[in-house]
C-alpha cells in the first residue's frame, strides 16, 4: 500500500517537472510578427554609363547644347518627368510653369531652373535630376576611311576618333590633323596631336600627305 503511494508521488511529481519546463519553453519561444513593407521613395535609377557621363559633365562645367539628348526626373512626380528630350536650336523644354532654356546651361544650373519654376505654386521642395543620356557628337573628315559624326565619349581623343572613323586613309597627313572648337566664337582651326582631347560638338580634319 505505502509502496503504491509512493509510486503515484513520484509520478505526480514528474509530471508537474515536465509541465513546468513545457510552459517555461513556451514563454521563452520569440514571437515573429509579419510587418507590412515599408514604401520606398520614388527613386531614379542611374546607370554606370549615365553616372559617368554626368560626372565628366559636372568636372568640365559641360554645357548642354544642340543635338544633346537628356533625361530629366522629377521625383515622386513621373507626369512631370521628361526622357529622351533631344535638344534643338532653340533648347526650350515645357513645364507647366513655362518654358525653360536648356542650351548654354550646365545639367546643375537646369535642374536649379526646373526646381526654381515648380516652386512657383506647384511643388513645395522639388527635387530634380537631371542625366544626359547622350551627349551631341563630334564630326571628323579629311583623310579617314568613314568621315562622318560620331557619338561622344568622355575620355575621346583624337587617336580614338580617328579609330572610330575607320582609321587613317593612305594619304592621310599624321601631322596635319585640325580641330574646330565648338566652343570658339570665330571657329578658328587649331592644329591637335594624336593625344589631343576631343568634345562635343568639335570638328576634326584630316589633311592630305602631297610626299
């Protein structure tokens, strides 16, 4: 009879010992609640190509001309956006506030011009980007196989515009390579070595060799 008590004891005993560590597990499991995503801002997506070309752009004070074709965003505002825009003489872009002249303006002082316009009762802190998605070309002619315009690149050299346009001719004069700077108000022709620098806009001639 003892020896029947004792038994339930000691299983009662057991039992309560292994609820309690059961219950202890419980309360020490973490609770893992699903939270909604946080939005995230509209954000523009900026490719190498493009970063490098705006940094070039902001390192030469480059200003955007005729035959430049540009992105401009507008953020959290995509009916204001505008992409691909390539620039004509006049270089007038519509806003809803008025025109903006983009010809002989830096990317820096446009984007300044477009968020100053939006603030004018339509946007109370604007934010604008402004990302050239390619520059105008260069030309080359004179003694190369394929004269012609070609895309500009940041780094471009007279060398790389020759290769570009097919390389030298047989008659082609090494030394006598001209350049008109797009930049020169009397387009006056400068004689450029090989290493030279060449930019948007500039002209290349190729001289002829007569020995």
């Amino acid at each position: 009879m003892m020896r029947n008590r004792g038994h339930w004891l000691r299983g009662l005993l057991l039992g309560l010992l292994l609820l309690g560590g059961v219950q202890a597990g419980a309360r020490a499991q973490p609770v893992t609640t699903a939270s909604a995503p946080a939005s995230a801002p509209n954000a523009v997506v900026v490719g190498s190509g493009q970063a490098r070309r705006r940094a070039w752009a902001d390192k030469n004070s480059y200003k955007l001309g005729p035959g430049d074709v540009i992105d401009i965003y507008v953020y959290g505002e995509p009916e204001l956006t505008r992409s691909k825009i390539q620039l004509s003489e006049g270089g007038t872009i519509a806003y809803p506030f008025g025109n903006v002249d983009a010809v002989g303006l830096t990317p820096s002082q446009l984007e300044t011009a477009i968020e100053r316009g939006l603030k004018q009762g339509y946007l109370i802190n604007p934010r604008v980007s402004v990302v050239i998605d390619q520059y105008r070309p260069f030309f080359i002619y004179g003694e190369v196989k394929k004269p012609g315009a070609y895309p500009f690149q940041p780094g471009l050299n007279v060398r790389k515009a020759v290769t570009l346009a097919g390389g030298f001719t047989e008659r082609a004069d090494q030394n006598k390579i001209y350049i008109v700077r797009e930049t020169s108000p009397r387009e006056t022709a400068h004689k450029i070595g090989l290493g030279g620098s060449v930019l948007p806009g500039d002209t290349l001639t190729v001289e002829e060799s007569f020995f």
